[in-house]
C-alpha cells in the first residue's frame, strides 16, 4: 500500500526537470573523459581503500586502464553501498554496461565499452535528456574564466574558500592581483579586488558565493581597522594563529555577506567540515567531521545581515534539528540539500521528514548533487526523490488515520516536491 | 494490521482525561479573547514570519481583525506543518469553523466566526470537556499573586529563571522586597526572602519549581560565602562577567533545590535554550538552541540532592539518548514530555520508543502541553498520543515476532501508556 | 511480507555459531553461580534501583536469596525493558523458569528452581550448546593469569584502562612490577614492563589490547623525554592535573599502540564514557556519557599508527555517523558492535542500516555481548540479529521498489550478515 504510493509519488517526482543548484561539474568537460573518472570519483576510491588498503594504489595521474583496474578488484566489497548504485545507475543507463558485466568482464573491456558510448557524438546530449537536466549550478574559483561556457546550462557560484580560510596570503594576493589587476598590499586593496571579483560573477549570473567552513568557527564582528592590522603580517607570509584565522575568516565572511546584501544574491553556506583530517587518503578522500557541530556559531552572521538570504547545508546529522528550527524561526536561513557525509538515505529521510513538519514548504531547497560530472546527477536526484516519495507517502498515510493531521492529498505531497525541488531554488538563487 | 492497532490503541488513550503538567495557561482568562490570540501563539508567527519576512508585520498589540489580516495570508506557507494542524483542530473542534474556511473567507469572517464561538457563556467549559482536561500546570512568577483562581483546575508552578539568571539585580530585589517586604540587602535577607516565596507556592499547592537553563551551563557546588561576596556587585547594578553569572545561578540552583529537599518537591528541569538568538524574532520568537547541548552538566546538583526527584526535559534531539541514559540509571531523574523544537512528531516517535525499551514504565512524564491557551491542550496531547500508540503498536507487533522478546500485549501497553500519562505524573507531583 | 522476510532472515542468521569477540566472562566461572549472580547484572540493578531507590537496598555480597529478594519487588517495573527480555529467555531457556512464574513465585522457589538448572552437571555444556558459541573473548587485567582455561573456548585481550588512566601510581607500579619483575622506577622500566605484559598476553594468544576512553580525551603525541618528566610525580603519589593525566594518556597509547604494530595485533577502542558520574550507583552503575562526544579526538593516533587496525566502538548516540564516516574513509578504523547504552534496538538498527549504506562490507565487527555470563550471550545476540535482519529485510524490499537501488537479494543480505558476524571477525583478529 504505503510502498505502492511511495513509488506512484516516486514516477511523478521523477519526471519532473532537475534544477542541480550545487555541482563541481568543470563546464568546459561536464561528462566524464572515461570509465576512470567516474570510478575516480572520490566516492569509490576512499570506500575502496578504506576496504582494502594497499600503499600507492591509486593515482588520479595513471592511465584510464591502470585505474580501472587497481579499483576492479576492491569493488566488490562496495556492492552493499549505496554509491556502488549510483555507479551501476550511469552503467546502464549510459555506459550500455549492464550491472553484472562489474563482475565477469575484465578492466579493458569495461573501459573500452564504456569508452565506445562516451565517445559517441550525443554522449552529453543523452544524458542531459535522460537525466532532465534543465540548469546546474557550478563551483568557480575566484580567478576562473567564468564567461567561455553554456550560460543556459551552466550557472556560475563563487567559492570564497580559498580568500576565507587561506587569508591574504602571498598565493592569494599573487591570484586576486593577476585576476583583477589591483594592488593587494593593503586591505582597501583586498576590499576591491574581491568585489571586482564579486561584481564579474555578478555579471556573469552567479547564484550565489558558496562556502564550506570548518566545525569551531564562531563567527563575531570584525571592523576593518582590525582587518588591516591581521593582514600585513599575512602577506609576509606569516602564519597567523587559529585565534587570528578565525577572526580573519569572520572578517572575509562580513565583508562577502556584504557584497550580498548590496548586489541582493544569497550566501551558500556549508557548515562543519575538517579538512585534511586523514592524510593517506585518497584524492578529496581526506576531509571528515566532528559529531559536536552546530549552526549557532554563524549566528552573528545571521543577524548582522537580515536581508541576506542563507541556503544552508550541514555535515553532520547531529545538526540537522537545529537547522530545521533556524529554517523554522529566521526568515534568512534555508535549509539546502543533505550534504557528503549525510547524504545517504537514512539521514535524508530524518531530515526530510523533520523539514516536512516543521518548515513552511516555501523555504527548502530540496538536493543538490555536488557531482564532478553530469553522470552523477540522475543517480544521485534519483535517490533523494524515492526518499522524499517515501516520506511523503507516510505523511499521506498517516493523515488519513490521524485525527489530528490535516489531510494531506496526494496533490498536496507533490505540490510540496514541487516546491522544494523547483520552485524554491528558482526563487531563492533568482532563476 | 499495524495501523489498524495503532488506531485502536489511540482511541483508548485517547478517551482517557488529561493531566497536564506545564503549561503558560493564565488562569483569570485560560482561554483566548479572540482568534488573534490564538493565531498569535507565537509557533504561527514564527513560521508566517519565516515563510514571508516583512518589516514590522507584525504586533502583539494590533487589533485581532488587523492581527488576522496580517498572518492569514501567509498562512498557506504553512500548511505542511504539525503546528497548522493544531490550528485546524481548533477551528474545526471548538471555534465551528471548517478547515477549508481559511482559504477561503477573509479575516473579518474567520475573526467574527470565531467570536461567536468565544464568546458563548460555556465555551471555556466545552474545551475543558472536549480535551477531558482533568488538571493543569501553570507557571507563575515569583511575585504573581496564585490565589485566586480555581486550585482544582490550576496548579500553581514557580518559574524561577528570573532568579537564577537575572541574578540580585536591582530589579529583581525590588520585585522580591515588594513581593514579601524582605530586605535584600544581602544573601540572608534574599534567602528569606526566597524562602518565603517557596514557603508561599508550597501552601498554595505548587507542583514543582521550574528553570529552564542554557546548554553550556556547567554546576558547580557554591558556597554562601562566595555567593555573599557575589551578590553585592549585583546589587549595585554592576554587570557580572559570564563566570560570576554561572556562578551565581549555581548556588540559586543549589538553594532552591535545597528547599525542594526540605518542603518534598520535584525540581522540573528544562536544559539547553540559547535566548535572544535571533533579535529580529516575533514574541517569544527568538530563542534556539545549539546541537551541542549535554545534560551532563547538572551531574554536580543530581548527585548533591539524592532526595529531590527531577523531572527533565531537553531541547535538542542529541541529548535525548543522554536523558534516557540518565533516567535509567539515576533514581532521580525523570524524562519529562517532548520540549518545543523537539515537540515533533518524528523527535517524539524517537523518543518515546527509546524511553519503552529502556526506562523503568513507572518513571516518564508523558507530555505536557506548554500551551498559552487550553485551546491547545487536546490538539497537542492527540499529537503525542498518537505518536505513542504508533510505537506502542509496533511494539506489540515486534514482541509477537521476535523469539527474545517478551509479549507485550495491547493490555500491557496501554498500561505503559496510563503509567505515562496519569499515574506517574500523579505519583511524582503528589496529585 | 516485510515482516515475513525479516523473520526468515532471522531464522538463518540464528542458527550460525557465534563468535563473541568482547565480554568480561571470567574463564574459571564462565556461568553464574546463582539465580542472584544473573539478576545482578548491573543492568537489572541499575534499573530496578532507578525504578524504586531504597538506601543500600543491593548487595553484591547478600546470600543468593536475600539478592533475589531484594530485586524481585523492583521486577515489575522493567517489565517493559529489553533487558527484561534477555532475562526471561535465559529464564526459560536456561533455567527452566517459565516467565510467568516471576510474577507468581517467591524468591526462595526462584533461586531453588535455578540452582537445580545450574547445579546440573552439563549446565554450562548446554548453555554453550544452545548458544552456538564458538568462541568468546575475555576482558584481562594485565597481572591476572591468562592459561589456566580452555584457550579452544576463550581468547584473552588485554585490558589497558589501569596503565592508561591511572598513570605509573606506585599500586600501578606495584602491581606491574609483581607480575613482570621488572624495576619500574623510570620510564625506561615501565617501558620493558608493559612490553613485557604485551608479550605475555600475544603468546597466550591475546585478540586485542582494548581500552575504554573519556569523551574528551584528545590525543596528542607526546615523546619519552615528557613522558619520563610526568612520570616521576605520580610515582610519588602525587596527583597529575587533568592536562598531565590527558598527554600522558596520549602517551601511553602511543606506546601501546606501537606495541599493536609491532606485534600485528588490532587496538580495540570504546570511546566516550563518563565514569562515576552516579555515586549513588550500584557496582558497575556509576558510569554515564555526556551526548557531545566525538571521535575525531583520536585522529592524531589513527594517523600515527596507519599499520594498526582499530576496532572503535562509541558510546553515544550522536558519534553514529561520525563512526560511520571514519569506517568509510579510513582503512584502519573498523565500526565494532552498539557498545552499552547504545545497545539498544533503535540505536542499533539505525546504526547497522548506516554501515549498512555506507562502509564496505567487509569492515563491520556486528556486534560482541560484553556480557559478564555464558547466559547473556544468547538473549543480546538474538536481540542484535533481530535487529539485523529487520534492517536487511527492508533493504531487501526496498531494493526491489526503487529503481536506482541494485537488487539485494536474500543471499546476498545473508552474505553481508554472515561477514560483519563472523568473517570480518576472525579476519580482524586473526582465528
């Protein structure tokens, strides 16, 4: 019953076009180059490591073959993952492999299958189809050429990363100077390279500057005079101390929220990663988080720019109730997408069920896929649109029993799918 | 099958009268004056306010029909949530007014529709026997006068957050100098004086004292003699650092669960809010709480009143394993209902199923409503007691299955459920 | 049919022999003496003087009866508890004891009709029988004897937490120097010391080192020459400050953790409690968690150590995920069983459908019984596998509904089962 309205929500929602606001699919070669690169996708090769450690067994730099095949024969221990789905998704339905060709055919013949779709002329095309792909979002950095690509496919987002967290740093400067021409030697410097940089994405159509920032940063007001005086020492290339980096990051933060508020784009916010937490890791393999991880430390943040909106996503799933109550009380705080770490079906349908109940369906912003390449969107949408079928199916449910829910009709779930997926972000990040 | 025995759990419990233990409830007006008050609870204007943000769209002091006309049309916004269903519950149960009435009559109507109702010399008497209200808790400041209302209904509560957190402040002396003509001039005299006030809510039947508390606060056993040399820089009006303000709210914690020992009253306990988080919130609209959020802190004060039995609630999901844990091992602690941004289905289905499989039956408080107006008393207990039935049905189900657990039956469930809801609150408050 | 399904699984993974890789069985009596040894699990204590605190109402000392006596009041209260299931089943299942007969017998009949199972000859034989077990690792001090039982059935491992946590006191240094002979009047004897102990433990066949943690322990490396000049102090009696007892418990799990390398054997970590935060509490039932509990304190030794594997265990709730996602990336950390208070069916069938989802197969350690009696071996490994196959008969439905999952048959779901219980086991611990 609950399974088959789970699924008849699920062939809806699934027709719909997607709206990916948050990718780092590379405009100038959205698809995959071969077989490798999907199963280089971070994913398969920490979960494949992490199975079955072997010094130096993976190199992004190898040849398609060689990484096919250092991966082959670890993937088996995958195939209980949700991710291993994912691959066995674009296997199919792209690549023409079917799924048990992973377990008798050879690396040569999987690479050279898949590379014979790859190469065919409407590879993208075909996918963009079957995927639904109307617009997905990118991740830019600062000094990127954002203007040679598909500005009906692609839609450019500033990641400030880099000038938040690695502060005014001779490299930095040397980028922000080579990318705008200005002098970086004082703040006022600084101040306008970044809004040169700020105004050209706008021009460019940014949805919005995007970061992700570690698990302790409490945000608290920085003035520019102090500002200044943690800069010189930075562009001597001085390390400053976490005490200063903190600050320093805040500082940056207000200066781009800013920038926001006057050019009336919102601030993606990405909260609570640790980088480079395990150093043998693969390629993007080596970044976790702390379960002790809150929003409130951007709460300074949040009240000093009440005209910013803030699409919001967090880590990890101990922050997932006081993101839906921040979605739930402040006007400027959308709760974005299920992020890395929590974006597998049981924290999604936690999360999903909590944002149904408590968040007016004007505010979410449903999925994102942060796929490096367009073959990850479908595989990935499609998980998090059976979750939310299957959540919505309950809801219906359960209104039906319960005498004190409003019933909710199967149009009424799927205008809210509708909302969360398509209609929220469009007006969110000004489609 | 499973929703089936859910339902028919419900409608037992359901039928049984309630016994409400913390509530806002004003006993000289216990109902609301107009809709205005009750659309203006604050969890609508929250979420109207989230949904749809517009400077200054809201007061508490407008006019209902104007109160009306400001939230009604973003009202739609929230129609997915547990709180709008309360609403419609209301409506159509006490004010006569159909669901689909709000969306499609004006403010005028609904606000003189609702009047008719409000106004009839038995609605108060209707809503009581509508819920089955048999009791319910209020909270009282220190210095309100608990006289003169009906006992048999209303139990009297002392809040007592404005002496542990607004610590000997001038204001708060004067209040207290007014209230019993004690001088506070110095610990002593504020002991006395708090003291009387405790002696007086004693005669009057309080249930219990209350504090709701901040997440970080750490207890710590204080001496008379560091709070004496606290106190005067208070009274002086002199601003305490974070330490001094910890501090102190120690030893008030430590002196009034002293008087909770002597005259045999719980101490009812809600942990971790962060007020004023969000300055720019509607009425009782700007508090939120961090996902770090331990109960652990209080460990000084359970361990030094073995005596004082503590109910307690907690506001973020993460500690609801901790309370359980507490709850199971500690004589003294009592997990005590679902508290605001856990008052969610999903939050409480959680809970109430680690409570069943781990607490002693005769321990939790099921629920209290924390309503403004008895108007919301039936709609939220019928939220949680369907929540309950659902997890007490899946119980019964899993017992009938599973080779290592004992039957529950639905005799025995219901029960458990009777125990929750009535005897064990009965027990710890003394009913 | 879910349930159907779920039920099926059960039945085979039941009748699979069990390997137990952590407990506190004591190999010269590895069953109780009495009905009151079992009912003394601290479990039963715990709750039952939750339930009803009388002052010095238990005993661990108390003859068998006056034991039973005094819980058997306090029975009725926990009825509704999992760990009141485990009891019934050893009750019907061990000792012949219908569990009706405990609401209608004395104490005396109880402990009679027990005594008869237990004094059987073949008591212990049928128990192991019944249990299918085929071997159960011990929990050993580091001077208590390790050869003088049946090494087929039980396997030592090495309990570090008094070497660790009460660093070099001279009853540590006294004790360490009776069982090695070794002088341990600097570090470099303390060093040849443990070595030694470490030595003797690999040759008896030691599984693992094992140590339980605080939740805010955050390791640090700490080299001989700070270690040497902590030393001395404590020597002398004097207490170390809480910073000097943190590093040189950094220190001395470096130390074992290269003895781990060195010798090839896993470091067994269980991480996050609180101990003696109940004074009231009866033996074994002082100790609780705080919910803000993280694991990545440890990052600093996985890091160190990247040959040693870490079987990691949490206590909280909360750390789920981050455990989870440690499994995920890092090749030495295994997700050990649902350690105490979270050994319980809502967090355990929650945590197995996250590795379930995310950590490849060939990783988990399902579950140990950290039992103190053959008895409870069964009851918690039943409640574990119930628990297990409820998951995997859902993601064997689910699979078949949802078109971008990849099937998951029976077999393969008995597959995955079959690796965390028994295969991933023994290939960690090398039987």
């Amino acid at each position: 019953m609950n399974q088959g309205l789970a699924q008849q929500l699920f062939q809806t929602i699934d027709s719909w076009p997607i709206l990916d606001p948050h990718s780092h699919v590379r405009p100038q070669q959205p698809v995959a180059h071969s077989l490798a690169d999907l199963l280089g996708y971070h994913y398969y090769t920490e979960l494949a490591q992490s199975a079955e450690f072997e010094e130096g067994w993976w190199s992004d730099q190898a040849e398609p073959v060689t990484r096919v095949q250092a991966i082959l024969p670890k993937l088996k221990y995958l195939r209980n993952t949700i991710q291993y789905s994912w691959m066995m998704l674009i296997s199919r339905e792209f690549l023409g492999i079917p799924a048990d060709a992973w377990q008798t055919q050879t690396a040569e013949w999987l690479v050279q299958t898949a590379q014979k779709a790859i190469d065919a002329p409407d590879y993208q095309q075909t996918i963009l189809q079957k995927t639904g792909l109307q617009r997905i979002y990118l991740t830019n950095a600062f000094d990127e050429p954002i203007k040679s690509y598909d500005t009906n496919l692609f839609r450019p987002c500033l990641r400030v990363d880099d000038l938040v967290f690695t502060p005014a740093t001779s490299q930095v400067a040397t980028r922000l100077h080579t990318t705008t021409g200005c002098d970086i030697s004082d703040l006022s410097g600084l101040k306008t390279a970044v809004r040169e940089v700020f105004k050209r994405f706008v021009q460019a159509g940014m949805a919005y500057p995007a970061v992700s920032t570690p698990a302790n940063l409490v945000f608290e007001p920085v003035d520019d005079v102090a500002a200044e005086s943690m800069m010189r020492p930075m562009l001597d290339n001085l390390q400053p101390d976490s005490g200063v980096r903190d600050r320093w990051a805040s500082w940056m933060l207000q200066f781009i929220a800013g920038l926001c508020q006057e050019y009336k784009v919102p601030f993606h916010l990405m909260l609570g990663v640790t980088r480079n937490a395990y150093p043998f890791g693969v390629p993007s393999g080596k970044d976790l988080f702390p379960s002790t991880n809150r929003i409130d430390g951007f709460d300074g943040l949040f009240n000093l720019f009440p005209k910013v909106n803030f699409p919001t996503s967090v880590l990890s799933d101990t922050s997932g109730l006081e993101l839906t109550a921040a979605a739930w009380i402040r006007h400027n705080i959308y709760p974005s997408g299920h992020w890395w770490y929590s974006n597998n079906p049981i924290e999604i349908e936690r999360d999903v069920r909590r944002r149904l109940e408590l968040v007016p369906w004007n505010k979410p912003v449903a999925y994102y896929s942060d796929a490096y390449y367009l073959e990850f969107v479908l595989p990935k949408f499609r998980m998090y649109k059976f979750c939310l079928a299957k959540v919505l199916a309950n809801a219906i449910n359960e209104s039906a029993q319960h005498p004190n829910r409003e019933p909710l009709t199967t149009d009424d779930a799927l205008a809210i799918a509708h909302a969360w997926l398509l209609d929220n972000p469009k007006r969110i990040f000004q489609e």
